[in-house]
C-alpha cells in the first residue's frame, strides 16, 4: 500500500501510486485512523472500538473487548496500539 484513507460508513480508499480504489472494510463504522507496518500487515481503527486488520487480500473486524472509540493506531512487525478517548488505550 502507498496511501490508505479511512473515514464514515467503514470508509477506506487506497492509492496505489496511480488511482484511488474504495476497500470493503467489512464494517460501517466510523474509521478514525489507520497505519500499516507492511503491505500484509495493516490496522484501522474507529468507533465503539472498532478494529479491522489488513491481510493483503481483505480487511476482517477483530475482536476488541473495549467499545472506546479509538482515534489513533501504530503498529509495527505484527504489533499494534490503539489510542482510545478519555485517556484510555489499548495494546493487542
């Protein structure tokens, strides 16, 4: 991935250097941020603790025991943290 968007609805476009293409996030939530350590290997984060991981082939909801909307995410080899709001956080 070059550039990856995320927004309402389960919202994610990606840039592939050339165009813009919408993704199928597999939720309607609002997304919030996203941040990919690999092209396989891609987070987004939004609403009632959302969480969606990118495989290189689809997004899937992971499970997140917190319904904290989540503003922020980082994530590095396989690894990722969330920042959510009211100063809660959460690492996976």
């Amino acid at each position: 991935m070059i550039f990856s968007f995320v927004g309402e609805s389960g919202t994610i476009l990606h840039y592939d250097g050339s165009s813009w293409t919408s993704m199928e996030s597999g939720t309607t939530d609002t997304l919030r941020d996203v941040c990919g350590s690999a092209a396989d290997d891609v987070f987004a984060v939004g609403d009632y603790g959302t969480i969606v991981h990118y495989d290189g082939q689809k997004w899937t909801t992971m499970n997140n025991a917190s319904s904290t909307r989540l503003h922020g995410v980082w994530s590095r080899q396989k690894k990722m943290c969330c920042l959510g709001g009211n100063g809660h956080d959460s690492a996976l």
